[in-house]
C-alpha cells in the first residue's frame, strides 16, 4: 500500500502545513502509525529545529532492510528522518 500511503501522507503534509500557516495548532486523529509521516512533514516546513516526542511501545524506526513486517506502520520516525 505505498502509493496509498504516500498520497494520503501527502495530502495530510499539505493540510498540516496550511494549519501552522494560518496560526493555529493542528491536531490530528488516526488508526495508523504512518500519519505521523505526513503530520511530521507539514510541521517541520514552519521550523529548523523541530523536536517529537514519540510514545510507543516502538520506536517505529524501522526501514524496508530491518522490518520484520514490512508494514509502513513501523517506519514513520525512519521515513521522517530521511531513512527510506
């Protein structure tokens, strides 16, 4: 699910980023780890230290070459770091 998930990731970039624009603090609601990709991306665009704090009984740093899964779900810190 890839192309899915990079379009809704996107989407959501987009929206994220639109929020921060505005003033205001956007807060967002899903079932999936993965949102956090596109969530992470529309902030960081407003700042040059961005720090997350990230509560999980993972890390979800894993990339396509450690997954044991291969599930998106666990790769969102990786993805937003620039790791896969």
């Amino acid at each position: 699910n890839l192309t899915e998930n990079a379009g809704a990731n996107q989407l959501l970039a987009e929206k994220v980023d639109s929020i921060v624009q505005s003033g205001s603090f956007p807060i967002i609601l899903g079932g999936d780890h993965s949102i956090a990709i596109g969530t992470l991306a529309g902030v960081s665009k407003h700042y040059e230290n961005l720090g997350v704090i990230w509560y999980d009984a993972h890390g979800d740093l894993n990339t396509e070459e450690t997954s044991p899964s291969g599930n998106i779900h666990g790769m969102p810190i990786a993805v937003s770091l620039g790791l896969g």
